[in-house]
C-alpha cells in the first residue's frame, strides 16, 4: 500500500526579484529556519490526450529531495490534494497502475512534461520548533516531451506554502496576509503541471471553441449522463483506496444513470441504452454486496447502545458481532477484482462511445421546457399509482411489499426531477425536493421492515442458544413503532408531493 498524505498548500506567483517578507511576524511563527537549496528533476506522466491532466491528477517519477520516487495526486478540494508515494522505480508502480485504471484503460502513461526546481526552502515552527508550514521559493524550467509543442520549453518562479501534516488551515490565511501586505499574489495556475502544459502548448491565433451551453433537451438529458459517467470514473481510485463512503456514492452514479436511461427514452434510444443499463444493475449490484448489511449493521447497533444498560440482557452484542461477520461476503476483495474486470471496463469503454456519440432520437432536439417536464410527469404518473396502491392497503405484508415498490418509483421521480434542474430551475427543485422526502421516509420505513426481520431472526438464535430473548423482542417492538410512526406521517408528506400546483409548475 502507497503512503498517502494530505497536501494542503497554497502557490503564489514571484520573480527572480521577489524576496519573501520576514515570516517570522506572522502570528504563532516562533522561527524560520533556513533549509537550503534542493534540485528536483520530475517527469510528468499521462495518456496522449493528456486524460490525467483533465482529470486534475498528477502521475510524476521525481528524483532530488527527501521524498524522491513515485507521486500519484488527487485532487480533494482547492489548494487541497491527497498525495501517495511509492519508491523510485523505472517503471510505473503496480498500485499506481490500479489507482488509475478507469482512466488509462489500455493505455500505458508515458513522459509528457519535465521539471527542473531549484527549491530555496524554509520551515516555519513555533516556539516549541512544531513545524507549522514549510515555505519554499521554486525556480522552474519546463519542457514539453510529447504531443503538441514537443521541445518547447518555459520558465517561471513560484512561491510554496504547504501546511504541516495535521496543521491549522487558517495558519495559511496568515501567512497569505503577510505574503499580500509585501506585494505577493496568488498564482493563477493550480499546479506545475498545468502551467507547463498551458505555456508550452502551441499559439493559436483562433480562439479556444468552448462547450457551449445547453439548448435542447437533448443537451440537458446528455450533460446529465455525461456527469453521472464521470463521476462513476471518478470514484474509482477512491472505492480502491477504501475511503468513507465511496462505495454508496459510486453505487448512487450508476442508478441515477440507469434511471436517467428509463425516464428519457424519448430522448436516448433505449435500444443502445436498455443493454447499458443493465450492466449497470450489475454494476450496482456488485458494489452493494454487503453495503445493505453494513446499513443493517449500524441501525441495529445504534439502537442497541441507545438502550439502557439494564434493558440490554444476554450476549447481545457479541451475537450482532457474530451474526453480521457471518453475512458478509468479504466484498472488499471481490469488489476490487470487479474493478479489475474485463466486463467493467468494457462498461467504461460503452458509456465513453456513448457520451461522444449519443444515441439521440428526435424528441431530443425539443426545447427542454417541453420534453422534460413530459418526462418527469410520466414518472410521477407511475409513483402516484404505487402510491394509492400502498395506501389502500392496511397494515401488514402487503402493505409493506407496496411501499417498498412506491420508495423504488419515489427514487426514480427524484432523479428525474433533479436531472430536469438545470433546465426547469426552481419547480423542478421544488419537485424533486418534496418528492425525496417521500422517498426517505418509505425508506426509512423499508429499513424497519429489514431490521424485524434480521432481529426475528437473531431471537430465534439466541433461543436455540439458551439466551434471553427480552432485547431482542424489545428492538422489535421499537422497528414496529418506527414503521407505525412513518405508516401515519405518510399521507401528509404525499400530499405535498401531490399538490397539483408542483405538477403545474413544471409545466410552465
């Protein structure tokens, strides 16, 4: 496993005239500690369509400096980036090969820029010599080794402040005070790499053709997809790297596209589109192996520990321990050999041929104003008919399997409100709003219905065992309060969903 740090840190642009402020009058800087002069010598990998640049990532092999070797970033927010290291190598890391994979495909990232730094460093530290930031004046030479502009080559000086691993970020505004009072401005590049590439490219006397913005309802419908399919490449590297949430985010892309699919077939032809979606299910699919039962897991141990000590009688919770490990699949494992799958990159390779040629049928060069609120009401259309057929039903099972079915139409209404957003503004906000909030709750409802049946199921465990079953029993009596509880709220919360004047708003 590469080591991984957190890179938050602030460029700033100067000259070989540019001196730095005394830093030592910057609040809570007790010293600044000169550290000397370091040459680095990094090669910047990409594709020839430059698809980690587009991407904000970085891929350098950089020899010089305490931290020579491999460096592969990954853009979090401004100023901000998670940097991983692997040592110096001739030939790419396998890890980092497996990182980018949804972006490489097949093919091999070769030298593109290269940077020559000449770093004058300093360390500020505290009274206490804490480090606090390191600042650093970077002397660059860049030259262009692929594509475009190959040998042309530029020159520049930047000025570096990274913050210390688990610093302040408001020590950087501090900094940047003192830095803006001796004349200092912020950089206008995001990186290195971006400079060089941007000031090496060749000179054009024709401007830059744009993207244009949205017409028609074909754009809409296509700016829609095209996001979802860039955040499912997106949140590759970071479903490998394990981080919170990626997997549910992930699984989230690749629904709201199938569902974008269903709900604008007059505008995607399903025949390119129905074969796509289905991979995607499977998609789903995969990456949901055992993310049920860690949603299971943590509401059924949320309202174990919200018990008072007195109530929780018996093994309880070593039996959720042992009743949870014995459900799971060990998914970590299996969801990394998906990703690494002949049929998930195929799927990657099909959602790119769609995106540059969409299969657009003729509704789609309707103005959106027309063809989407169609679309969006035909999905209401299909919630509201669930939705009278769960409520007509009294409690029980049944009414329980068709709340369930309306939650699953509820979702897809709110994916189509939220794609028609850009297009239809705030009615269409308004509708996806009310209608998630029908969604939430049938799903909070649906959760219930899970959670009784997984506690059934552990009583009839712990009493085959010999062990009490009173907690048990009372967990299912709170779900069934729960269920209760969202079984009453929900006429209320359909009626502001229904309300015809949300309907009549789309319309307009």
């Amino acid at each position: 496993m590469a080591d991984t740090k957190r890179e938050i840190e602030r460029k700033y642009e100067a000259t070989d005239a540019t001196r730095l402020p005394d830093l030592s009058r910057v609040a809570g800087v007790g010293r600044v500690v000169e550290r000397g002069v370091t040459e680095l010598d990094a090669v910047y990998h990409d594709t020839a369509d430059l698809r980690l640049a587009a991407g904000s990532l970085t891929l350098r092999r950089r020899t010089g400096g305490a931290d020579e070797g491999w460096h592969l970033k990954f853009p979090v927010a401004t100023g901000i980036r998670d940097e991983l290291h692997e040592p110096l190598a001739d030939t790419l890391p396998r890890s980092f090969a497996a990182l980018l994979r949804s972006r490489l495909r097949h093919s091999e990232p070769a030298p593109v820029v290269r940077l020559l730094t000449s770093r004058d460093v300093q360390h500020l530290t505290d009274d206490d010599g804490t480090l606090l930031a390191e600042v650093s004046v970077d002397t660059v030479c860049a030259e262009r080794l692929a594509g475009e502009g190959t040998g042309a080559t530029t020159t520049w000086t930047e000025i570096e402040v990274e913050l210390a691993d688990d610093g302040d970020p408001a020590f950087l505004d501090a900094v940047e005070k003192r830095l803006r009072k001796a004349g200092v401005r912020p950089s206008g590049s995001s990186s290195k790499l971006a400079r060089a590439l941007a000031e090496t490219a060749p000179v054009r006397e024709e401007k830059r053709r744009t993207e244009e913005d949205p017409h028609t309802a074909g754009d809409h419908v296509l700016a829609y997809v095209r996001k979802q399919i860039d955040t499912i490449v997106r949140l590759d590297p970071a479903v490998r790297r394990d981080l919170p949430d990626s997997v549910h985010k992930m699984r989230v892309a690749t629904r709201r596209l199938r569902s974008a699919f269903k709900t604008y077939r007059k505008i995607l032809d399903r025949g390119v589109t129905d074969p796509i979606g289905a991979e995607l299910k499977w998609l789903a699919g995969e990456l949901g192996v055992d993310r049920d039962q860690e949603v299971l897991d943590k509401r059924l141990g949320d309202r174990t520990e919200a018990l008072p000590a007195t109530l929780v009688l018996g093994p309880v919770r070593g039996r959720l321990q042992v009743w949870s490990a014995a459900r799971r699949t060990g998914s970590r494992r299996r969801i990394i050999d998906v990703l690494d799958g002949k049929r998930y990159l195929a799927l990657l390779d099909t959602l790119d041929a769609l995106s540059a040629d969409p299969p657009l049928r003729p509704a789609a060069s309707r103005a959106p104003q027309k063809a989407l609120p169609r679309a969006v009401l035909k999905d209401y259309e299909k919630l509201a008919r669930r939705m009278d057929h769960a409520l007509e039903h009294p409690p029980g099972p049944e009414r329980d399997t068709a709340m369930h079915e309306a939650r699953k139409a509820a979702k897809r209404a709110r994916y189509a409100g939220d794609a028609a957003k850009p297009a239809l503004g705030k009615p269409a906000k308004r509708f996806a709003k009310r209608v998630k909030a029908v969604q939430s709750l049938l799903g909070d409802h649906q959760d219930s219905v899970v959670a009784r049946e997984a506690l059934r199921t552990l009583a009839i465990q712990s009493h085959e065992a010999g062990e009490t079953t009173f907690t048990w029993g009372l967990l299912y009596g709170h779900e069934e309060a729960t269920a209760e509880a969202r079984e009453r709220e929900l006429p209320e919360v359909w009626a502001r969903a229904s309300d015809p004047v949300l309907r009549a708003d789309l319309k307009h």
